[in-house]
C-alpha cells in the first residue's frame, strides 16, 4: 500500500535535489529490488512534470506508463531508458568488484 503522503515528500525532495534522486536510483539498482525502484520511479515521476508529462515526453502512452510504474508492473528496457532519458537521466554500467 502507498502512503501518499510519503510519496509527495519524496517528489518534492526529488524536485529540490536531483542528485539525492540519481543516489537514491542508483542505491536501488544495485540491490536490484524491482518493487523498490518502481516505486521510486512514480515518485521522481511526479518531481519530473508528472506521469502525464513524462510519457509525453518519453513518447509513451500515459495509461501504459501508469501501469508500468505499477507495483505489477515490470517495464521493459526501452521504456525504461525512455522514462529516464525524459526525466534527463540515463542508465550506465560499471564493472563490479569480483567476491
């Protein structure tokens, strides 16, 4: 269950830092927790013009955004990099430390 509340600060920070939103992502992709970074991504959604306003500009569709966003939801790579590049981030790789 989302606290709405929560997620409204959490635009809102996101709005006033970018960079707390690229460490957060980041903190999260390399956990690799899916439900987390989704959950991240509506919220920055909302900082960055709302979920409307960045499937304009990703040229997605609002409805489908919506549900890839989702707590169901399981976005594919390209709408993924579309949604980031919308909201002026990119995914990058890096080499990883061997255990």
């Amino acid at each position: 269950m989302r606290d709405r509340a929560h997620d409204e600060a959490m635009a809102a920070e996101f709005q006033k830092d970018p960079a707390y939103a690229v460490a957060m992502l980041n903190s999260i992709l390399e956990d690799g927790d899916q439900s987390e970074l989704l959950i991240v991504l509506r919220q920055m959604a909302k900082a960055f013009g709302g979920v409307q306003g960045v499937a304009e500009k990703a040229n997605l569709n609002a409805t489908q955004l919506y549900r890839t966003l989702s707590e169901e939801g399981n976005p594919e790579l390209k709408s993924l990099t579309a949604v980031l590049k919308a909201m002026g981030l990119r995914l990058a790789v890096e080499r990883v430390k061997a255990a």
